[in-house]
C-alpha cells in the first residue's frame, strides 16, 4: 500500500536513520546561547575532530542544499513522507569551515527555520544535542572535557549555568 501512494505522489519513503537520538551515559545541560551563528562558530572548540552535525525538521533551501554539498558518513533524510509531515534529516561534518559557513547563512533566519534539533555526532554517538532550539538547554556528554565546555559557554555567555546530569 505504502509503495503505491510512493508511486501515485512521487514520494520516497520515509526512513529515519538508524542512530542515537539521546545522549547515553551522563552529561551536562547548558543554558542556551543568546546567538545561534555564533554557537555554530564556536562550536568546533569543543566537539571532537571527525564529529558530524545532524539538523531535523524543516530548514530552508539553501542550508538544506549547503549541507547536501559537504556528505557525511550518514544519509541525508529528505523526504518528508506522504504529508509532508516528517522532518528532514541532513547531515554534515563538523569542520571548522562548514560550521563558518553554516553560521554565515543562518544568519538571516530564526532558529526554528535552521532546525528544530541539533545533534552531534562522534563515533555513532551523541556528544551533544539541542531539541526545540533556541529555547530549551542543549546538553553535552561528559565525554568532553569540562574545562573546555566552560571556555565555550563563557565565550557564548551561558557559561554560570551548566548543570551535571547522571541520567538522561
């Protein structure tokens, strides 16, 4: 049945990728930064090398096709199903130079328009994630070295309310 309203509407199925979508283990929780931009110029300070952003939900045409442009080792997810209704999944490395990037075109829209969910990945794992951006605290697995979340959350202003968590 699936596959004929596929074929009737043009559709592709749509399949969510097969990772994490929480933190395991313990972690911090980090009031958000007043500036999504500069979030993502920062960001690369304290992630690991070889880290991948993941952005869900909707995204406009240009940051959608700015991360198509740069593959990462996931599959972008783009179809949103039959309604439209699902969100879109888009993948990227975490290099310096894509999150510059990224950060110079996000400039011109609010934050829900980028993403409704932020993700980073390290090794098939969540080492930072962001739901309901702009709003809602973004949390940070303690794999990440305290010292350096603090230098990155004083540096973006939130740096007097992180917050240790032992389960998520």
């Amino acid at each position: 049945m699936l596959n004929w309203f596929s074929t009737l509407f043009k559709s592709e199925p749509w399949e969510p990728p097969d990772l994490p979508d929480s933190i395991e283990g313990s972690c911090w929780e980090v009031s958000p930064p007043r500036d999504f931009p500069e979030f993502l110029r920062h960001l690369p300070k304290l992630i690991p090398s070889g880290s991948v952003l993941s952005l869900e939900g909707g995204g406009p045409a240009d940051i959608e096709k700015y991360c198509i442009a740069r593959p990462a080792p996931y599959r972008n997810v783009l179809s949103q199903g039959f309604l439209g209704l699902r969100p879109k999944f888009l993948f990227m490395p975490a290099t310096v130079e894509n999150l510059l990037g990224l950060a110079d075109l996000t400039e011109r829209y609010a934050e829900p328009e980028v993403s409704n969910t932020l993700l980073v990945y390290h090794n098939d794992r969540i080492v930072l994630q962001w739901h309901d951006l702009p709003f809602d605290p973004f949390y940070v697995s303690t794999t990440i070295d305290e010292s350096a979340l603090k230098s990155f959350c004083d540096e973006l202003g939130c740096g007097t309310s992180v917050s240790y968590l032992t389960a998520f």
